[in-house]
C-alpha cells in the first residue's frame, strides 16, 4: 500500500491486478497437468475483488487476468504504452506463479522492471526465494520496499 500510495502522490501510473473467471470457468485455463492448480469450487462471491486499502482508486488501471500473467489477453501492454510507461516496478502475490510470469513478459516487450522483494510472496519460501535470487537478478533489479520509496523520494 505503501507503494500504490507513492506512485499516486507522484501522479504515476498505478496498476492493480486481479483474477477473475466467469461462473462456469469457462474462460479459465484447464490443462491437462500432472498437478494442476486446485481452485476451490465453492470460492466466495467477492474472492476476486481487491481489499479496499489498496484501490483502485481514481486514475489507477485495474487489469483482470484468467491465466498467471498480466500481460497475455488483456490490455496492459497497450495501456502502459499509451501512458509512455518503460519501467514497471512488480509486486504481488505468487512470486513464482503469477509475479514471474508477468515478470517475463515484461522482459520480452522490453521493459526496465524492479522487483519488490519484500512486497510479494508465495505459497513456499524457496519457490520465492529461487526467482528472486536466479530469475529476478537476470531480467530486471531486486530491490526492497524502503530502497524503492526512498528512490521515488529523491
């Protein structure tokens, strides 16, 4: 939130992500895998909304994904072009699910990326742990939240 609110306070762009699927699920992703992701069926009607403390607010862009990555059917890549954004600064939920994904797609349309170390997480330690310290390193710069909004400051 710290983040979100910086970004704000200096009229920079904010996105916010989510997942979202229709109420048959048809538009989510069913691969055949040896251990696919198990959603829960019975997933509360708001499950997919943001808390209130984080947004959206006036001016941010709200992305709704189907699949881990951002940027894959919808339009966030447009979006930031539009906005002249070349730097992306990522945090969020699933470090190696969701973040990475997003990650490396932002990496293949040439954006300069930051990575939030502290600022996102996953379902294990060492799941987080490896993309940041082997992926992250490669295609982008690891920072923490206070070396970021100490940045945003100066």
């Amino acid at each position: 939130m710290r983040l979100a609110a910086k970004f704000r306070e200096r009229a920079a762009t904010v996105v916010l992500v989510r997942v979202a699927f229709s109420p048959d699920r048809n538009d989510a992703l069913h691969p055949d895998a040896d251990a696919p992701i198990q959603v829960s069926a019975n997933l509360p009607p708001n499950w997919s909304e943001l808390v209130p403390e984080i947004g959206p607010r006036q001016g941010d862009l709200l992305i709704t994904k189907r699949q881990w990555g951002a940027f894959y059917g919808t339009d966030l890549d447009l979006q930031l072009r539009r906005r002249g954004v070349r730097t992306i600064v990522l945090a969020g939920i699933a470090t190696n699910f969701g973040v990475e994904s997003t990650a490396r797609a932002a990496y293949e349309r040439g954006y300069q990326q930051v990575f939030v170390e502290d600022a996102m997480t996953s379902l294990t330690a060492e799941g987080h742990d490896f993309v940041v310290k082997n992926i992250f390193p490669r295609i982008g710069r690891v920072r923490s939240t206070n070396a970021v909004l100490e940045a945003l400051s100066s």
